[in-house]
C-alpha cells in the first residue's frame, strides 16, 4: 500500500468516525426537548405546594411507585431527573431548597412564596420509545422550565381588549351588586366629588387611587373571596409602589372634549400605559414564551364563600379562557395561538373532601370553564380539568352515621393541635342553582400537611399529580 | 378705502397680532426649562430628610425669609413654587406628602423613604432677570424634577470598567486588612472548598453568593459602617432577589481554560450580566439623564467609627469622581460628558457639631474628594463642597469651661427624652493621621428633629440649603 493509499484509508475511516460523531450528536440535539410550563392560580391555591410537589416527584420519580400515570416512568423508560442552572438572568429561583424544607420538616407546613415571578429548570433524562430513535440515541433529555406567576398577572390580559371608558363602565356595573357594592362605597365617594375636567394634580389622583386600591384589596380579603380583580398590579405593586402607573382608575366620562391635564385625561392616559408597560411587557417578556398554562383553584373555598365568589370565580376562569380562544377576531388574542397548545384547570386540595367526592369536584370544574356550545373556540389549544392533591393530608374513612354509611375525612384541620375525623359535605357536580345556597351549605376546612416519613428525600403522598404530569409532559418524553 | 385694502389692511393687522402670540409662545418656551436634578447619598446620610426640607424651602420660598442666597429670591424675582404631576410612568413617587408629615409631625421625627428609586416634580416660577426677557416674558418657569435613588447604585458604575478578573482581584486585595478580612473569613472559606473548573451547580452558586451577600451586610452594617461596597444590588436586591443576576461573588481564576458550566465560567458570566443588565441600564435609563448631582455623606459618623471606615468612605468618594473625570479614556466615562455639569458633595447634619467647627466640616470633606494635582481632570464638571444641615436640630452655646470658652451643642439627642448640652469635640480640618485616630476621639450623636411651628406649612430650620440650591438651579433661573 502506498503511503497515498494508506493515508487516504485512514483519513476515511476519520471521517466516518467523525460522521457518526457528529450524527449522533445531532441526533441527541434533535432529542433534547425544552419545555416552558408556567403555573398560576387564583387567590391562595395552593401554588407553591402544587409547584414544590410536582418538583419533588420527579426529582424522585425513578423508583415508579408514586407516577404509575406517567407513561414513561409506567414504561421504565423513566431515567432521572435533577435541577439545573437556572435559565434566566433576571427571574429570580423558585426557591425549591426552601420549600421542600418548610413541606418536610419536623413540622410540617405549607410553603408560600413571595409575589411575583419565579423559575427553576428540571432536566428530565428518558429513554425514547420509538424503535429508530432508540437505536441512535438511547437517551434524551427534556429542559422543563416551570414558571410560577401571579394568577393576577393573567386575569390582567383581558384589559389588553379595552378601552377605558369600556374598562370603566364594567367596573361600575360590577360594583352595584355584591360584595363590591358595599366594598366600593368609599371610593366612589371619593371620586364623586372630581370633576373629570378639572386640573389633575398627583396628591388627588394619588388620594383616590388609594381608595381604589383599598376597594381592591378588600375584595380579595379571605372574607370576601373575589377572584375577578384588575388591574393585577395594584394587589401586587412590587417596584412600581406609588408609580404613576399605579395610580389611577375608573372614571366616568365627564362628557364633552376633554382636555389636556384633566382628571379623565390623565386617569386614561395612565391606565393605557399600564396596558402598554405593564401588561403587554408581561405578554412580551414571559407570557408568550410558554408552551403550556396551569390555572390552580380551590373551589371548595369559593364554594365556602357563597355564590358571589364562586360566580366571581367563574367570571376570571372565563376571563382567561377568552384569552386562549380563536374565535375572538382581535388582534391580541391571535397572539396566543403559535404558542401555548395545553391549558391545565386544576381544582387543588382535593383530599380535603372524601374520595367519592373527587369526581363531582372535576366535573364542576369541567362546567365552570367550559360551555360546551363554545367548545369549538378552543381548538388548537387542549383543555383539560383535573381535582388533585399536590400533599395529601387527609384519609377518607367510611363509617355508619345513624344507619346511613358516610365517607367522613380525617386528618388534622389548619391551626388545631389535634386530628379530626369530620363529615366535609358533598360537592355539587353542576353549578349550583339560588336555591342550593340557602342554608351555609359548605364548610369545607384546610389541612395541615402530614410529617414526611424520609423527610427532604421523603416520597410526598399525592392525588393525580402524575395524571397532570402526563396531560403536560406525556407527549415530549415519547 | 376699496374693499380690496381694508382686507389686506385687517388681515396685516391679524398677522401682526398672531406673530406677537407666536413670538410670545416660542419665548415662552424658550424660557420655560427642565433641570433632572439627582440626590443620592452613602449609607445613612439623612437622604430624605435632605430632599424633603430641599423640597420644602422652595414649596414655602416666596416669604424670602429662609433662602437668602438663592438668588433669585434675594432679587425679589422669586414667584413662587408647586409640584406638579409626576413626570415618569414607571418611577415610584417621592413622597413628600408623607415625609414632610413625618418631619413636621407632632412627634416629629426623620423620614425614611424606601430603598429604590423615587422622583417628584416642581415647577419654579420666576421673573427672568434679563432687560430684553423680562420685557417678552413677565414670568418663566423651571420644571425641577428632584430624583432619589440609593447610593449603591452610584457604587456600582465603576464596576463598568472592571473585568470579573480585576475586581475579584480588587476585592480580595480589600479583604487583605481592616474589618473585611475579619468579616469575609465564612465567604472565603467556602469559596476555597470550590474548585474554579468544576461543574457548577445552582444550590452551590446560591450559598457562596449568600455567604458573599452577608459579608457584604455586615460591612455596611451600623458596627463597621464601610461605604465602598459592590454590587449594590446584593444590598438592595428588591425584585431581583434570588435572580442569577445576584447570585454571584469574585472568585480566582483557577488556571488553564476554564469550560462552559465551570464554576469560574458561571461566576464570570453572571457578574458580565450584572454590569450589562443592572449598571448599564441604570446608567442608560436614568443616570445619563441627570442635569445634576448631589451626594451626601454624613462625615460625623464616618469619624465615629474609626479610620477603617473613614478610609472607606474616600475611597468610596474617589470612586465616585473618578466616574466623571474625563481624563480617563476609556468609552464608558466618556459616556457622562454631554450631561452632568455640576457635582456637589455635602457633609450632611452640619448642626450636630457646633457652629465654629462648620469651616472645617467642608474643609475636610474638600480634601476627602478633590486631590488638587487631580482638579483639572474635572473640568468641565464645578465640583463643590458644602456643609449643611437640612433640619436644624441643635442650638450652638458658648459657655466658659474650666477657664476656656467652648462651643457647646444644645439638642436631643435620637433616643433620649431629654434636651442635652455636650461638647462634641473638633472636626479635623485635614485628612486625620494615624495619630489622630489613637484614642476613640470622635463621638458625635445624632438628634431628633425639633416641633415645627405651624406644622406642614412651617418654617424649617436649616443650614446652607439656600447656597446648594443656588449652587444647583441658580443658573437656571435667571
């Protein structure tokens, strides 16, 4: 063999190596997935815990005992997972370290992050289940990204529709009925006594926006219970505390040509920049970036609170599916469509009712986010409903109670030393009519989480978290 | 006179008079001018209470009585001061209302804003002093947007000129001596456990920086009391808490090339974020809008606590001015020349020593900032010192002292019930030799402000703040 020949060989033999290099490599960036799953929730649901449970499960997923629902932990394709760097510069962690120390420590309790927006990036190594893709490539990886937002942030959105006057009208046809016509009663005091044409100057519009923000405040009050309140960042002002931008609101048209520097001029010009530099920034910056929404809810809490929160309740679900449908011809909400392809409705704490109850709670849920004439607006994106338990802190027990059996909940009640075994009532599996709230018919109680046996690595007891995995990962882990 | 003329007539007579309207307007706007004037201080040098009297006097100068150096005052040109609507979206109120409610308060003490950043609007307005402007415009008016943000964040634009390399350099240097490198011994201690070139992961990166964050605490925590303290922002972390933006510390270069995901690799990219992200957008967002600066130091206390922090305080000052010198070649402090024109330092609380000691209390902060080989880098900038005193709070009595005529200090001191006369002793007029700082020879108290007569609208006792703002604005308003 001549030193041409041999060289050539060699260099072939380079090159194939290098080849299968680089094919596979490319193989393994085509496998590699990255998925953007952010999680909100309306008024104390539960967030952090639902977060910090779904974390810890698949952190510890790989024993398989605790996501028989998840297919590729049933399919032993599972193969870990850990957390990574986090992704972004700015978003602060979501502190998992923290959480899943507060949920299994010596005592145990819920964690409750701070307000506002927060991240953490799991790696998910699986093996593929196709057969080609298993032969090049007998592992892969998923990035999740779980983002946790203020479920403010989202009922926010709708405004992007409207104008102020329009924004203006539906908050005084809100506050003549319920709670917030009693709630609301300073404030539109206060603004009653503006001209809308009369000079603006700061220490007034200040002096009412503090009586709005009061209204606002009072509304979400665990008396109260409201959902349905905007704009999100006056309960939640972080930075922008006594900005401009946060001070402002509804306010009637004083009729005529309004000028320049007049109450309704600035009120106006200043809930536009809230719609410009707060919300659609929110939809730029973050919201358009999701590939797939979770909106957590206690419906038993609404349904504690009476029929003006659990209507109330009703309007924000719907409030923000209007935000993901099709139907809608205006431009913000075709925005949504490239992106965000499964939306989650979840109704948390269900082991706070006995099990028998599990299904009346999802299908309530079902009823309150979905008419079914309107199902069709949806297409594209998938929705679904689920009741789970992100800790469960209850046993369902089944007991005679006066020759009846009923399934009766025990487990310790937030704020008691000692457990209970109670009767938490039953769930209305449609939406409950006027009559079904005559007496204080629902009286359903919080829990304390239970000690987790192993604690940090401890397995955490849950309802159909790996249900809800499987909606949200199933089709990225194939 | 044909109909033809009497139209031309009327219509040259039309023209005339809308000319004058518009030469009016356009003079009218030609005088009307805006001032971004900037008020930061180092740790604790009564920032608010500066901004708040600085406010008041102008809001209450049309008496004359308190400004006698503002100049446009003594000239009787002075037509009165209001605020105005806030001028910026996004950036939180100054709120004055509150403060001066504080201050003037039946329990009067100082206020304290929130860390951040806070701005608020006058409008100034006055006679022009020239022959030919007094004639076309009666009366004109200054917009003076006041602007409050924290110390720190003046800190960190040197930073813009440092490698990660050079300042962990610089930094380990400081924690050679002094209280940093009692205070830094947990931080450095597990940064030696890390190796440069390891794999970095997020829980290690968050307890080195926390380690760091501390250390960096307890330098400017009131027992030390250092000034030269960066980044800023892991002291005021605000929304940005738990971001990898802050999650950080200096970190030796361990040598060879460092990989993507090594320790150092992570540690390096996260600090280049940082002066991309936090200081240059400070600068581009706020900082390159400045007219004016002014920045506070309360030099009594900085004596207090002994030469370290004393040194500290210089080196934090020379940092400072080295931002605006223009003999630097460098592309970033090139960046300031077009706007700030005029820098001012201030020793603040000049009452709190006795009224013979005032000379030497701007003597030695002059000394502290202006190096005399160095003054013709500032060209371009006045650079001037004061002392002063926004809220008098103490009377100056001569008494005979075993033979001697000392200048006592008659106040309250913070804390105490009781009114008190003490000899505070002498500020050094130069820069303290080591010999100087032998026995704990400085001891200044701080004191409560006295009722305000009249409350709200009262006069506040002050010190030169007539001679800062006509170093300010006095050029502004002739």
């Amino acid at each position: 063999m001549s030193t041409l020949q041999k060289m050539s060989h060699f260099s072939f033999t380079d090159l194939l190596s290098e080849s299968r290099k680089a094919l596979n490599d490319l193989t393994h960036l085509a496998m590699d997935r990255r998925i953007r799953l952010a999680v909100t929730g309306l008024n104390q649901s539960g967030k952090t815990a639902f977060i910090t449970s779904l974390i810890h499960q698949l952190l510890h997923g790989l024993g398989g005992a605790n996501l028989p629902f998840f297919s590729v932990v049933a399919e032993n394709r599972f193969l870990g997972a850990k957390t990574m760097l986090q992704p972004n510069m700015e978003i602060p962690a979501f502190r998992y370290d923290q959480f899943i120390a507060t949920l299994t420590g010596n005592k145990p309790d819920f964690p409750r992050a701070t307000d506002g927006l927060s991240e953490i990036r799991l790696a998910i190594r699986f093996q593929p289940s196709g057969m080609i893709a298993k032969q090049i490539s007998p592992a892969a990886t998923l990035y999740l990204d779980i983002v946790d937002y203020p479920g403010e942030w989202l009922l926010d959105l709708p405004l992007l529709d409207l104008s102020f006057k329009a924004w203006s009208d539906q908050l005084f046809a809100f506050c003549q009925e319920g709670p917030r016509e009693r709630l609301s009663a300073a404030w539109l005091s206060a603004l009653g006594e503006l001209d809308g044409n009369g000079a603006a100057d700061e220490e007034t519009m200040r002096l009412v926006s503090q009586h709005f923000t009061r209204f606002l405040q009072d509304c979400r009050d665990q008396k109260t219970g409201l959902s349905y309140l905007q704009p999100g960042r006056f309960l939640i002002p972080g930075e922008l505390k006594d900005a401009p931008l946060l001070t402002f609101c509804p306010m009637a048209h004083p009729g005529g040509v309004v000028g320049e520097g007049s109450f309704y001029e600035v009120m106006e010009k200043r809930f536009e920049s809230y719609k410009d530099r707060v919300v659609r920034k929110f939809y730029q910056d973050h919201f358009s970036q999701f590939d797939r929404q979770i909106v957590l809810v206690d419906l038993q809490k609404a349904l504690n609170h009476g029929p003006n929160s659990f209507n109330d309740m009703q309007n924000a679900l719907q409030g923000i599916l209007n935000s993901f449908s099709y139907g809608h011809s205006n431009l913000f909400t075709r925005l949504f469509q490239p992106k965000i392809d499964k939306l989650l409705f979840v109704a948390t704490k269900a082991d706070h009712v006995a099990a028998n109850q599990h299904p009346n709670l999802e299908r309530l849920l079902n009823r309150m986010v979905v008419r079914p004439a309107n199902e069709a607006i949806f297409q594209g994106v998938e929705v679904k409903t689920l009741a789970l338990s992100s800790v469960v802190c209850t046993q369902t027990v089944v007991r005679d109670h006066h020759g009846r059996r009923l399934s009766f909940v025990k487990g310790r009640p937030k704020g008691r030393d000692k457990e209970v075994m109670l009767f938490p009532g039953e769930i209305p599996e449609s939406l409950p009519s006027s009559s079904d709230w005559e007496e204080s018919r629902f009286n359903f109680l919080d829990f304390q989480p239970p000690t987790i046996v192993g604690g940090r690595s401890g397995q955490i007891p849950h309802l159909r978290m790996d249900q809800a995995i499987e909606f949200l990962l199933g089709d990225k882990v194939l």
